[in-house]
C-alpha cells in the first residue's frame, strides 16, 4: 500500500496564512507532511510526498499523480490548515476536522473515523457535522478526482489565536504529526 501526502497549497498561493503573517500554511503542512512521510518509513510504510515542489501545483496535477497508482494500492491524505475568514482578521472558529468526498468510499470513511478516533485518544476535540460522525463531506477536488481512497484535514485554524499559538508550538507540530502517523497506521491495521 503506498500512502500518499499532500500537503495544502504553495509559496505563491495568495493569503493562507495567519493575520499576523506568522503561520503560513504553505510552510506548515511542508513541515508536517514531510514530518509524517518520514515517521511513517521508520515503521516501514511506504509513504511519498505528492507535491515536492515548492510553489503551488495546480488540484489536476495533483490528482493526476495520485491517480498514477492503482485505487486498491494507494491511500491519500492531503493536510491543511483551516480558516474562517480571509486572513485578514482573527477569528473564533477552531479546532480539528477531517474531510470526505460527497459520493466517499467506505474506505474514505473509514480513514477518516481512524484520524479522528486517533485526534479523540490524544485529548484534543474534533470538529464535526454532528455528534454522531467524525468527518464532514464536501465536494473537495482532492477526495473527490482521485481513485483511491482519500481524505482532506484541516489542521485547526490559521485565524483564530489559540490555534496558532498551538500550531506553532513543539507541542503543537508534534500532535498534528502524530494525528497522521498513528491514523493512518490504525487503518492499516499496524
């Protein structure tokens, strides 16, 4: 099984940052993507980076490579961080949440119930859509083009305060890592 990770937008996307210029998500989710392929191949799953560039590559190339593999050979997971508003202002809404396409496999949801289930065992709340399901379904190009099994986080909000101070920290960095490492090898079963 190759495991897929895509991390959210590139250097040259407009916006995507905290209003304080502090977080930007471009940086981040490098960070935390890179992070995670390396932790996921010291247990021995085989993990790759979708987007090794830098600068922002358009959602059809991206779901172009993931399509290279086979649905049954691949998993992805594309890691962002959330907003509420234009970047411009602080705002109130955070926390963590996890996406599926509208029309989501079952695997597609059952990675999602992995993630939140593993956000849930860390002490730390899950954005849902109601108190009965861990993910939320949206017509996300990321989950929705691509074959195999995928999934869309975002990783608390770049514009709310606390979040960023949290994103920020060692503490912080190393949760949304380990959110990822841990629910991915839970659907795998490791």
């Amino acid at each position: 099984m190759k495991i897929l990770i895509d991390n959210g937008h590139g250097s040259n996307t407009p916006g995507k940052c905290s209003p304080d210029g502090r977080l930007k998500e471009y940086a981040y989710t490098r960070e935390i993507a890179g992070r995670v392929v390396f932790e996921l191949r010291k247990l021995g799953i085989d993990a790759e980076l979708v987007v090794k560039e830098e600068v922002d590559v358009p959602l059809a190339e991206r779901c172009r490579r993931v399509n290279e593999y086979k649905a049954s050979e691949a998993i992805l997971v594309s890691i962002h961080c959330n907003a509420a508003g234009n970047g411009t202002n602080w705002m109130n809404a955070k926390g963590w949440s996890v996406y599926v396409s509208n029309n989501a496999s079952g695997n597609s949801k059952k990675l999602a119930e992995c993630l939140s289930e593993t956000v849930l065992s860390i002490g730390i709340p899950v954005r849902k859509p109601s108190p009965d399901k861990l993910y939320w379904q949206q017509n996300l190009a990321m989950c929705r083009d691509t074959n195999c099994p995928a999934v869309l986080t975002e990783n608390f909000f770049q514009d709310n305060k606390e979040d960023v101070e949290f994103l920020l920290s060692a503490r912080g960095k190393d949760a949304v890592a380990k959110i990822h490492i841990e629910g991915i090898a839970k659907y795998l079963g490791l």
